[in-house]
C-alpha cells in the first residue's frame, strides 16, 4: 500500500443477516488528508466506521488501515474513534474516564490534564459524567479520541451536540491533527459546518457510494452552476450581449469552461469589478447527487 494513505478499502461489501448494509464501496484517505463520509439516515456510514475500526469484519473487499491489512478488533494506539452516541460509565468523573484511557493505552496523567484544559472541562473534572450536559459528554469523548494523538482519527457525527464555538474548536483540533500527518473520517449531517474544512467528500446511498472526490471534482461533475450577482447586472448584460446566454434567475450562471471568458467580458467590456461569485454549497452538492439517485430508483 502507498505509505501516503491512511485508508485504502475497496469494495466493501457488509450483509447483516439477508439486508446488504453496504455494496462494492471503495475510496482512499491520504496521510493528512480529511474525508467526509456522508449520506442519508441508514445509508451505511456508521457501518463503514466500524469495519475501518475493526469492530466490524466485513462480508467482502479489503480494507487497509495504516499500512495494515484488517485483522479483527484493533486495540490499536494509532486510531482514535469517537462514536455515534459517546457512553461512558456514568458515576465515574471525566477525569477518571479520560485517566481510565490514558492507563489502557499507556498515556501519561500530563496529557490528560492537558486535554481537559484544552476542552474546557477543568471545572467539572471531578463531577460524575452523569452531571455532563450532551455537548460536555461530547467534549470529553472528543478528547478521549485524540488522546494518544492518533494518525487516523474516525469521528461519527462528532458535533451534534456541540455549541457553534465547540464545533470552531473541534474543527481546529483536526486542523492540528492533519498537519501531524493524521488522517481524518469525518461523519456528520452538518454539511455547512465542515464544507470548510475537508478534503474530499464520499457520499452514500443505501448502502451504495453515489459519488466522491474533492469539492470542486464534486462541483464539476454535477453540473451545477456558479452563480454571479450583482446590482448592476442588468446593465452589464445590454452592455455586452454576449452576457445575455449566461443570465438567468438574476444571476450570471457559469460552469468551469465559461467562468475565464465570461469575467475577461465583465472586466474589460464592462469595467465591472462589484459583483459577487457564489459556488454551489456542499449542501446543493449532495441534494443534487440524492436527487440523481431518487430518479435512478423512479426509473428502474
Ligand atoms: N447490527 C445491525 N443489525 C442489523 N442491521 C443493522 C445493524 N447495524 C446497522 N444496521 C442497518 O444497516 C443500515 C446502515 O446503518 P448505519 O448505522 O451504518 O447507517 P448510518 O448511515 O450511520 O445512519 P445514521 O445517519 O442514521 O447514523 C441501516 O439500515 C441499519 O438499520
Ligand atoms: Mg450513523
């Protein structure tokens, strides 16, 4: 395998009893890289962690994780996971679960003080976690997945539950962790919050993977369109006719191939220069490819 990559999994296949939970999905994660795995309520991507953590052997295809073909439970330093619904033992205090960690994987008690600072917990380290609120439970899961400062780092919908400042800082931990080289699979429903700070998207669909790749491949494959606006527009477009092919819904609409000639038109036949470009959200994206896939299912 590339020394680069942290995942490689090609067709993964996973039957529970007689339902095919996931069907021939492949994709790879570089070293540094971070991927958003997304989808719809049951389209697979919980399953997909727990067959990259080990905690799953899937029914079929190959999955390597750092280097290291899958064999089994990984009670491995080098992956850090935080769940889909994040449990502890709840009589004991944050920072008896996080120290409890710590010991298992052989973690000094500096960097669990570390950790609690860094997340703000200090003030209720020594407060039963049945006390925590939803997002403080979060924080501490958080912290315990990034404990042995992992080089491949699984987050299952790691900010629901987390105030906008929280989710900042979540997001610029991992920021931290991919300059170490760490690579990053992030789940999640929260398609504006982590637009900015990934890599490259795999999106599922019952099972099955729809599409994948960085933002703009994702972007341009689908079709849609940039959107430029402005005040002036209207005058710009009886300026220069040429404009009139691209202008609808008060907008110019551009895909890749149109967006050089059409701004070397606004600039040096209008003057223009106070417009505003908008890209499709990663939101738009991912209805766009769901759509695709309901009207494959409407067809067959
Ligand atoms: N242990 C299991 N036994 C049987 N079916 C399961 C099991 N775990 C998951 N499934 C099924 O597999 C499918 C995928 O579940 P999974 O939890 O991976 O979805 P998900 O994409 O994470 O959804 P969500 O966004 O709701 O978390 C669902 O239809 C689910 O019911
Ligand atoms: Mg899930």
């Amino acid at each position: 395998m590339d020394p680069c990559l942290a995942v490689s999994a090609r067709h993964i296949r996973h039957q529970f009893a007689d339902f095919l939970a996931l069907n021939d999905v492949s994709f790879e994660v570089e070293r540094g890289q971070t991927m958003a795995l997304l989808g719809h309520n049951g389209a697979g991507k919980s399953t997909l962690i727990k067959i990259l953590l080990g905690l799953l052997k899937p029914s079929g295809g190959e999955v390597i994780v750092l280097g290291e073909q899958h064999s089994g439970q990984r009670a491995d330093l080098k992956i850090g996971y935080l769940p889909e619904n994040v449990s502890f033992y709840d009589k004991l205090t944050g920072k008896e679960i996080l120290s409890y960690f710590a010991a298992l994987k052989g973690i000094g008690k500096k960097r669990v003080s570390q950790l609690i600072e860094e997340f703000g917990l200090e003030y209720a380290q020594d407060r039963a976690l049945k006390t925590y609120s939803k997002g403080m439970k979060q924080r501490l899961g958080f912290a315990q997945a990034i404990l042995s400062e992992p080089e491949l780092l699984l987050l299952d919908e790691p900010t629901v539950g987390l105030d906008p400042v929280a989710s900042q800082f979540l997001y610029g931990k991992i920021a931290e962790l991919k300059l170490q080289g760490c690579g990053v699979i992030v789940c999640t429903h929260e398609l504006s919050l982590i637009e900015n700070n990934i890599d490259i998207a795999l999106i599922l669909a019952k099972g099955e993977s729809l599409a994948k790749g960085s933002l703009s491949q994702l972007r341009q494959n689908s079709g849609l369109k940039t959107r430029l606006t402005s005040a002036n527009l209207a005058t710009w477009v009886a300026q220069q006719p040429r404009l009139a092919a691209y202008y609808a819904d008060d907008a110019l609409q551009l895909d890749a191939e149109s967006k050089p000639e059409v701004l070397q038109l606004l600039m040096s036949d209008c003057q223009a220069f106070d417009f505003s470009i908008k890209e499709p959200a990663l939101a738009e994206i991912y209805h766009f490819y769901m759509g695709q896939c309901a009207q494959l299912e409407v067809v067959s």
